[in-house]
C-alpha cells in the first residue's frame, strides 16, 4: 500500500483510519457470525443493535435532551430543505431564513414552496464571506422558525456562537455537526449529512423535537412525514445500513478520542495553525471575513489563477490531495473536519510556506 | 472465521462472497491510491469512474435501450409509491394499479394522494396467494399507467410473464430485477431497492424513459424530481458512494456468471429443488398457487405452527438462517435471489426432508 494521502476534501471527506479497519473486517463477516455486515437483515437482531448503539453515542456526544428523537434519513441533506417546511410551515405561516451561502439559498428555494418565507439576512452580494451577528437582522415575532446553516463549506465561514434570538432555531449543520459543543435544547430540529464529520454518505441525521412531529399536513407523503420514521425508530422501510453502521464506528472513535470538547480544542488548534500561515503573509489572502471564519474549512486565495493551479497541483504531488476550491469562489481551499489529522495540517502548513517563498 | 452461513434473508440478503472481499479491501485503499473508498469525494474522477461503471453494467445486462436514464436515488422503493404519481399522475388523471401484495397496497395509499386510483385487480381476499393473468382485469384506455409489483416477496408470487396490455407499464421489481430478461422498452419506469439482487441497501435504481422527465409540476419540490437527477447523471447532490460501488461489483459478478439469461436458468434450477420437495409430501404446503410461484421467495407452511417454530430453530443451528415467514402469513419462507448459492438450496432441500420424516 502507498503512503495514506492527506484527504482535503469537503465532503465524502477523510474518516478515521481504524473505522476504516473495522468496516473492512465486518463487511466480510461481521462479528464472526459467518455472514456479512451488509447481508445482514436490517430488522435482525445485529442490525438492530447496531443501530441502537449509533443513536446511543449520537445522544451522549451530543447531550440530546430526552423529548428530542435521532432520526436516520436518506435523501441528504438536500431532502431536509423540503422536509423542514414540508412538515414545519403551512401555506399562511412565515419562516425566517439567513442567507449565508448556497447550501442556505437552496434551502429558501424549497420552503418558498410551502409557506411564506422572510430573508432576513444575506452576505450574497459580498460573496458570502461573513455571516451575520444577532444584532444584524431580526425575527418577525410570528416566524415559525429561524433556519440557518451553521458552517458554509465554500466559503469558510462559521458562525462563532448560535444566534441568540426569540426563536425556535433550526440548522443544517452537514459540515459541523459534532466538531463543537451545542447546546440542542434551543433547536426545533437539527440535520446533518453524515459525509463530513459522521461517516460516509448516504444517511442523514435529524435531530428533532418531538412536539413538532405532529405539525404536518395528512396529505404529506408517508414517507416524508418525520413522524412516520420516529415512531419506527427509523426503521419504517430497509434504512442505509452500512452508513448507520459506519456512523457507529465514527461515534465510538470520537468518544474514545474524548468526545466533543476534547474534538473541539483540537479543531481550534488545526484551523490556528492555517490561519497563522494565511495572515503572516501578503501572498495568502483568507476568503472569509475574520469574525466568520470556520475550523472546518479555510478557503483562501493566492496571488493569480495561475498560482493557484500550481499550488494545487504540487500539494497533489506530494500527497496534499483535495485542496481546490468550489469554482463558485475559485482558490483553495482545506477541508479540516473532526477526522482529518493534525499531521496532515502541519505538513500543509509547511507546503505553505515554503511555496509562498519560492512563489513570491 | 466460523463457516459461512446460509443466509436466506427476504433483503437485505446474501450477496456474493467476492463482492463482499473486493468491498473490504476498497474500503482501506481504494485502487491503491493511498484513499479509502468511502472517503473519496463524489466528484473525483474516480469515483466519477465507478458510478459511470454501474451505469453501464446495469445498461448493458438489462438492454435498456438509449433513450431511458438511469438513476440512482435514495429513499428506497417506499419513496417511488410516492414518487412515480408525484412526478407522472396529475389530480385530474388516471392510473391502474394491482393490488398483489403489502408492497403494491402502499403504491396505492401513496398514490391515491396525487391522482384518481384504479384498483383492477386484488388478491387482497385470498391473502395474495396469486397474481392476475391479462385475462382477468382491463386498463382503462384513459389511464396514465399500469402500476404492479413483479414480485411479492412476502407471499412468494411473481407474475411469470409481464403484462400484455395497452398501457405504460410502471413496475417495482424490487425484488426480482435482473432476475430474468425483461423487455424494458415496454416499461415507462421500473424501480428497484438494490437490497436483494443488486448490492446492499442504501440506493434505489429508477429506470425511466426520458419524455416522461417532464411531465413534473414546477411545484414539485427539486430533490422529488425525476428530472433534477437525470439532468445531473445523479449527482445533484451527493449520492449514496458506497452502495453505487457495491451495485457496480455485483453487476460484474452477474456478468462474470453469464448475464441474466444464464442467472435465470440457475434461479429457475434452485426454485425447482424447493418446490419439488413441498410438492412430493402432504407436510410442507406452498403459500402461492401453482401458476403464481416465485423464483426468488419460496413461501410455504408446515403442519402446525409448533412445527414451523421447530423447523427454523433446527435449520438455524445448522447454519440455514433467515426463514422465518414474514409476521403477515406465517410460516417459513427461503429467498434465493441471484446471489444465493445453489449448495444451501441444496442443503436446505436435504434438511426439509429429513425433517418432513421424523416429524410427518
């Protein structure tokens, strides 16, 4: 086998290497019992434990309250931007969304479809490269709820805290979920493709309330109904299996490794390290505003085009892999989420510096 | 590693033991490059390479002619009850659906939310135990579609022929596509989980002809589309990696086993052994009628059952696993979709003897 590479990528991105071990054993036979872990019927006894213990460590990790369910989706996190207002907003009701990027703008497409819907912020005319403070936009006092996306992936930007307002808060956090402590009693529902920082695609995580399950319409699709896989315990139809599995193994890596704030002091210190080399030079220049800036992404930028195709390609030589930028803001950009190591930043610190002498 | 076990699970189910180990060594180090399988971003080129590989697999075993997409979506077949009259059924329309097992009933329930219903046939009275041959029902000539399951795992029927009508065919072969040849340019859609002969679950192949990606309502959200994921060769958002790639091995194994031709000789083979041994004793008693019988679910009962209780808990401690029948009939029930191995028919059709003549 090669030399791992470092894995930059925003999403499938990197995933702990011993998950990967694990995976690999069970998938032939899992837990010795002489059949594999994707042959496994999702309603046997393995498979139920499996499951069970995902949404176990999902709940002690995060600190979810007991009147919260953990729901396994498909779909992405692309289905939740319709689910949400599907289930949550009735055609005569207002929602209030943030506009801080292209995950939330897609997300304010769909609820239009549903319900009325007040944008109460946007950075899109500055290419979405801060996000807002609370003191910054308001929420209509009979908004159904404040939607936002905790961590914009293009653009690197992160909001600091969770807006402070008179309002159930509703997130996307697909790129942050479980890379800082949060305080879940303040969201109606909280959803988050696993791709970044749980697991492998194909499930999705939501977090919801369980008073609001209730809220929608008989004529919503059986299937698009929260209340339909929360009193199944997600287990309605054959859920995605392998990726609940995976999501498992992800949690009890995090929970060994000392869990959120333990993950957090460590995402604070990778994210420093790129920071310090972007600011200590004219030849980097950070995308995001500094008050916005995200540990999970740094989007920057050289001097010209050219540079950065260069850079691009000499970090892929040596093993810096995934580090082009989204063509929507161009540049670089390095995908930093709970998993990816510290080495990896440290030798991408370096390239870094060496590349802005030699470029400069 | 204790020997591997018969596993005769209604799906997910057995898959083939090379796929499994191909699986387990992609996972750590996919192609050598240094990445793991499920860490490599959906728009890489390699992972662009093996989705592309599916796609092509699935095309040229099937024969879909050129002007059908193929998709691979999440949500699992309960999302296409949805779907299909989402995208293809408009209120002031018609459509005709049989009524030939639980699966086809949800199909209705879902549908009945879109459009006009037409049920022009059920079994529902004699507890599914057939399906209808063209003689016993009529399609409206105003109706959209025909809508029916191929095959009812939970019963063991299978409609032997496809139906000869003056309609678009839309059909859920879950559970027994690539089965057997199917003349796709008959069909508008066909739909199927890939849990039983095509991969693990977490992916759902929808095959449809292109003129009908446009018939969806602008209202529709994007995500519900047909059309969104056509247009984007399935990559509007990120799709399920893990069990595209899967779907992809099984593919090359089916065409390494000679295609679906030859797949069916062997699958009309392995049924015959089962149903050979219920016909030749008064102990075991087929759930399905004669003209109706599955190739891939067998579906029969013993005596009593106290005896079918024995039955299973004997067969599983010598390694024949998964035949308890589905908790709506009762009973035992053997899948042998296209993975399962002849030598556990075999064994089985040893063990239901023996056990037919110290209990008969």
């Amino acid at each position: 086998m090669p030399e791992r590479i470092y894995n930059f990528s925003p999403g499938p991105g990197t995933l702990p290497y011993s998950v990967l071990q694990e995976a690999a054993v069970d998938i032939v036979n899992f837990k010795d019992k002489g059949i594999g872990l994707i042959e496994l019927s999702h309603r046997s006894k393995e498979f139920m434990a499996v499951a069970e213990e995902t949404e176990n460590l999902i709940r002690e990790l995060m600190g979810i309250p007991a009147n919260y369910k953990v729901l396994f989706l498909q779909g992405g996190a692309s289905s939740q931007f319709f689910m949400v207002p599907m289930n949550l907003l009735k055609a005569d009701q207002k929602a209030t969304y943030l506009n801080t990027g292209v995950w939330a703008k897609k997300a304010i497409k769909e609820a239009k479809l549903f319900g009325q819907v007040e944008v109460a912020y946007s950075s899109e005319d500055i290419t979405f490269k801060r996000v807002p403070r609370d003191d910054e936009y308001t929420v209509a006092p009979d908004s159904q709820y404040l939607y936002f996306v905790t961590n914009n992936t293009i653009y690197g930007t992160q909001f600091p805290t969770m807006p402070n307002k008179e309002a159930m808060l509703i997130a996307d956090m697909s790129s942050d979920i479980l890379s800082r402590p949060v305080d879940v009693s303040k969201f109606g529902l909280i959803f988050a493709g696993a791709q970044k920082n749980m697991g492998p695609a194909g499930v999705t995580v939501v977090i919801i309330r369980e008073d609001l399950l209730d809220r929608v319409d008989d004529k919503v699709p059986t299937m698009l109904k929260y209340k339909t896989h929360a009193e199944k315990d997600s287990m309605f139809n054959t859920p995605p299996c392998f990726s609940i599995y995976c999501v498992g193994r992800v949690m009890n890596w995090l929970k060994q490794t000392g869990g959120v704030a333990a993950i957090e002091k460590l995402n604070r210190e990778k994210a420093a390290l790129l920071y310090e080399v972007i600011d200590s030079t004219e030849f980097y220049r950070g995308h995001a505003e500094k008050e916005s800036r995200s540990l999970m992404n740094v989007a920057f930028n050289l001097p010209t085009p050219e540079l950065e195709a260069q850079f691009i390609r000499e970090a892929t030589a040596v093993g810096l892999d995934g580090l082009k930028g989204h063509r929507s803001v161009g540049g670089c950009r390095a995908s930093i989420y709970n998993a990816f190591p510290r080495e990896g930043v440290e030798k991408l610190v370096t390239f870094m510096a060496d590349f802005a002498k030699k470029n400069g």
